[in-house]
C-alpha cells in the first residue's frame, strides 16, 4: 500500500500524513500553479522584449542625430539589434497565442476544465482580426519572422516640421508578397492588404513602430481575458497550499512523498512569481495612442 505525506526537511524532519484524495488534490494545486506561472512568464516576457524594442528605438533616435548619422557599419549593427528584439516579441506572441487557442483543447481549457474557453478566445482573435489592422498585420508578421532572417528594411531618421522622427519599417512589396503566396481566402486576403496599405509611412514601408505597439496591446486583452478564466484557480490553490505548509510554519523546505517519490514543494516562489507578474502587469498600456516626450508642456 502506497503511503502519501506532507514532509519538512528543514530546520527539523517532520512528516504528515495524507490521504490519497488528499495528496492528489494538493499535487493538482501545485501542478496548476507551476503551470500559470509559465503561462505568466511568457506573457511577460512578450511586454519586457517589446519595451526594450521601444527603448532601443528612442535609443537610436537620439544617437542617430546628434552624431549626424552613423558610419554605415555602425548603422547596420543598429538595425541587427532593433531586428533582434523585434523578432523575440513576434516569436514569444507566437507562443503564447498558440497556447491560447488550438482548434483541439488549448492549455486555458484544459487548465480550467471549460471546453468553451477555446471557442471565446477564438472570437476575441476573431474581432481583434477584423477591428485591429495592427493584430491582423502581426498574425501574419509572426510567420514571416519564420521565413526571412530580417524583419526591418528601413531603419533611420528624419524630419517632420520641428520634430525628430525615427523609422522602423517593413519593406511593402516583400510582405504583401508574402501575404499573396499563403493561399488565404479572398476575404482574408483583402484585409491583410487593406490594412498594409493604411499602416505604411510614404515609400519607407509598413510602420513596425506602431504595429507592434497596437499588436502587443491586442495580446494584452487576450491575456487579461485567460486571467480572469483561471484567477478562481489560483486563488484556490493559494488556500489549499497555504493551509498545508502552514503545518511547519517554521520550516523552509517542503515536499509531498507518495511512497518513495519526492515532489519539491516550492509553492512560495511560485507564489512570489505569480503575484509580482500579475501586479507588474496588471494593465494593458495602449502605447500606440500615446506620443511620447521628456518635455513638460508649454505653459498657456
């Protein structure tokens, strides 16, 4: 017969006993809360690539001009490294909405035992698709990453009356290329093009910019919608766990033993990680409706 128990190994070696219900219901806590976590994680990792993209972007900008241009090598590492975080945002949203939808049973349906969470985000994918010609453009941005090494084809700056502005474009004829070749439905097809066509600056190309700023909001909304399908999960699983370690409160490492195979119980750090990602990214800034300036506005 299998023995199932509650173990601290530090400061002193206590066991408690469990069940079998038991020892499986707190197995399933864990196992739950490892998994929103990575979920978490991923999701976090798509906001802090975009930001540092941003921040490159102003970073070049301000170095750009003030040295009156770069030597052309210079210039050219410049765009390498704006590519290199542009491709980790698209391949990290890649992930993540292949996570949240699968025509089968995605991870949030089957995290939270509703059939029909796989259907609602395919709805949301739908609108944000036919509302959002950021969304759409990156859905398709995310498999061109796949197929081609360079993602920016125009990446300098210039001037707008008394402003300095800085592209970061996609060359239009090679994706609308692209686009053409994947055998999409007309209608597809000519939403793609529509919102290419009113996402370009001048000759320069597909603002990236924007798109990406608009396409990580976009996800956003996804993310805050899975959230709230598995926030009662997480809130029951803290209890569940809590009650349980606290009895060794003195004790720093845990683990559950069904017979002689030790799980770690490392539910705190979980927990830490969990609610410092969900507090750090608990709203969807909408970066693509802001400009942005280090001046205070001009007295009236």
């Amino acid at each position: 017969m299998t023995d199932y128990s509650f173990v601290s190994r530090t400061p002193i070696y206590k066991v408690h006993k469990l069940n079998r219900e038991e020892f499986n219901d707190y197995k399933k806590c864990l196992t739950n809360l490892i998994q929103i976590s990575k979920f978490e994680e991923l999701y976090d990792q798509i906001v802090q690539s975009h930001l540092e993209y941003k921040t490159f972007l102003y970073e070049s900008l301000i170095k750009f001009s003030s040295m009156n241009g770069l030597l052309e090598n210079q210039s050219y590492d410049y765009k390498l490294k704006a590519n290199r975080l542009l491709c980790s945002t698209l391949n990290f949203a890649k992930f993540y909405l292949d996570k949240s939808y699968k025509e089968e049973r995605s991870f949030i349906s089957k995290l939270t035992g509703n059939k029909q969470n796989n259907r609602s985000v395919k709805l949301i994918r739908e609108r944000l698709f036919n509302e959002s010609d950021a969304y759409a453009i990156g859905e398709s941005l995310r498999n061109y990453a796949q197929h081609h090494s360079l993602l920016i084809d125009s990446f300098t700056f210039g001037f707008h009356e008394k402003t300095l502005l800085f592209y970061s474009c996609l060359d239009k004829n090679k994706f609308t290329t692209f686009i053409r070749a994947r055998g999409q439905s007309k209608a597809t097809l000519d939403r793609l093009l529509n919102a290419v066509e009113k996402n370009c600056y001048q000759e320069k190309g597909v603002d990236l910019h924007k798109v990406i700023d608009e396409f990580v909001y976009s996800i956003g909304k996804i993310h805050e919608h899975n959230r709230e399908e598995y926030r009662g999960i997480i809130a029951d699983s803290y209890s569940k766990l809590d009650q349980l370690v606290n009895v060794f409160p003195e004790s720093k490492y845990y683990e559950l033993k069904e017979g002689e195979t030790r799980i770690i119980m490392n539910f705190k750090r979980i927990k830490r990680t969990i609610d410092y990602i969900c507090q750090k990214q608990a709203f969807t800034i909408p970066f693509h409706l802001f400009e942005t300036t280090t001046y205070p506005p001009n007295k009236v």
